[in-house]
DNA sequence: AACATATCATACGGAATCCAAAACACAAGA
DNA sequence: TCTTGTGTTTTGGATTCCGTATGATATGTT
C-alpha cells in the first residue's frame, strides 16, 4: 500500500482483488440458486451437480465421477441410484470391460430443468447485451480460463497428479 | 437464425452462449474445489459456504443467515454448532436485544483457509496478469452483474416477491 | 402484570455419507 | 486351464446430518 502506484497502472491491484471477491461472491450465489433449482425437481443439491457435470461431460464411470469430486465410490452409488430412480440418468455396462459402468444422462426431462434456469437465463442475456463483441469474447475467454484453473486448483488439493 | 446478422455483430449469440457455458463450468469447478477445502479442514460443503458469508457479511444473527440461504432455523443451530465446536465462530449476546444472537467469525484459523485457497488465488493472479487494467474493470463489473442477476433469479425461484 | 410476539435451542425421525467387505470381470502366470 | 492378483462397482452396518415440531427465554404492549 505504496501512495506511489508501482508500475504505472494504479488500478490493477484493486481490479484483482475486486474480480477475487466477485468471484466468492458469484460462487455462493450460483450455489444457491442450485439449491432453489434443485428444490423444485425434487434433487439433492450434490445430485443436481452431479447431472450438471454428467450432462457435459458426456458418459462417464461412477468411480471417474466420485475421483473428480473426491467423493466416496460408495457415496456415487447412492447419488447415481436416486438419479437413476428419477429418469435423469441411466448405467449402462461398457461392452469393452464388463465389469465397468458407463453413466449415460437422459434428455427427457431436459426441459423442466431449462424453465427453472430461463430466469438466470434471460437475466444473463440482459447483462450480456450491455457490452460490445470484442469484449464479450474477452469475459467467456476469462471464465474459461478460471475455470481451468479451479480445475487444476481441486486435483491438487485431491492429492497432486494422483 | 436468418443467414444474415441482425446488427452487424457476427459473434454475440456465440460470445453469449460461451459466457453460459464457461459460468456453468465455472460453478461446478468452483463447488468441487469448495468441496476439497471443506474436507481438508474438516469441515461440511454448507458449514464453509456459510463461514464464507460470516467472513465477509460481518457479525449477522443465526435467523438472518437461515433466510439468506433458505434454510430452516433449526438447521442453521447444527451448522453453528459445528462451526462453533471448531473454533471458527463465536455466539454473543447482541446487548441491544438480548434475546437475538450475533455471529461473529473468529480469524484465529484463516491462515489454514488461506493456505488451501493459496493455489487458486495464485492461479487467478496468473490469468488477471494477462488483462489490461481497463479490462480488469470490466470483468469485475461483469461478475459483479452476474452475481445480482443470480441473486434475483434465486429469489424468483424460493417464492416470487416474498 | 399478563398476553402476544420474536428468536434461538433441543428432541427425534428420516435421509445421506462413509468405511469395510463382497461380487463380478479382466489379465497374467504356472 | 486353473489359479492368483488387480480393478470396478455395489451391498450392509454404523455414524452423522438435515428438517419438522416442540420448548425455553427475552422483549414489547395493553
């Protein structure tokens, strides 16, 4: 906390730590909007993560999906049962190595989920519409980028490469 | 979706649509690492989430952080329990209204939350390395948006106007 | 002083999570 | 081929956590 700027770019600092607090802040209100969702389709907020990440990350294997979220296998078996009991999802046996299980999400009810979300949806486009192309493309390129970097913050914390 | 661009920007459909995508990412990434922290201190997903908020909400009263989040009262008791059994929060007697509680954070054990976030603070400090100071205020000012948008769609959800 | 209101803590039933071990499939060696 | 060893997922039991209902304490009002 130099009254003399170090580098010429007085803001930089502050920028920083500001996009620091934001993103906490976006974190916990993300989190809880899950919640709400999760509520109204009768889905854990754990399960509703889960689906979100099975959705997009394509088909995956229950101990593939409890290493990434340094769950219990155990514990995936219960998230996957009450999934499977909803018609989220379905486990399909991998012909190559029949003793693994391949997660595969259902569209079905696709839908219900898109309408609690349109008003998170709308609210984005909204705010998105306030700003110029260029620098729409630096913010998806930003969160891109964060996202990597929580990526690799969780695994290390999960126990290094592991 | 006409061949031609409406207003002469090609990409901001595309740009928006990515923004979504990274934020979905983003939330989930940002949840899974929560997740890791919260196991290496010993700690629930809920319990941290809410410290955070202590953390940075200031001394609230147990009732005002059960309605922040939409939980019940009695819920908010166990979380303020553990949170308290650990050393990371203390109950006082608010001396205006003796019958309310305040909740106030202890900073006794942040260098060990500090400590676990360190890789994720850095690797931020890395990407925002790469911005202009301009864009820097850009970003913080979207996600600052954002977060409002997320707050107001969750309130929508938990029961309209309330 | 007594009633109504508000806030927080306790008690208990139901659910989710974790640990240990089983069930099953694959791969390699005698 | 049969056996042994490794890897993946599921089961059973014990523990812990979440949510509804009830109780205790303090305040404000008539």
């Amino acid at each position: 906390m130099l009254p003399l700027s170090p580098d010429a770019t007085p803001g930089r600092r502050q920028s920083t730590a500001a996009i620091k607090e934001a993103l906490r802040d976006l974190r916990i209100q993300l989190s809880l909007l899950n919640h709400q969702v999760g509520t109204h389709l009768d889905l854990n907020d754990v399960d509703l993560d889960f689906l979100d990440v099975i959705n997009r990350s394509g088909p995956l294997s229950p101990g593939a999906l409890a290493r990434r979220a340094g769950f219990h296998p155990a514990t995936m078996t219960g998230i996957l049962d009450r999934l499977e009991r909803g018609g989220w999802v379905a486990r399909e046996r991998d012909p190559s190595d029949r003793r693994a299980v391949v997660v595969r999400a259902l569209r079905n009810r696709n839908a219900e989920v898109m309408r609690l979300y349109s008003g998170m949806n709308s609210a984005i486009d909204n705010v998105c519409a306030e700003y110029t192309s260029a620098e729409l493309k630096v913010l998806a390129d930003f969160l891109r980028r964060t996202a990597k970097a929580g990526i690799r913050a969780a695994d290390e914390l999960a126990g290094g490469a592991r």
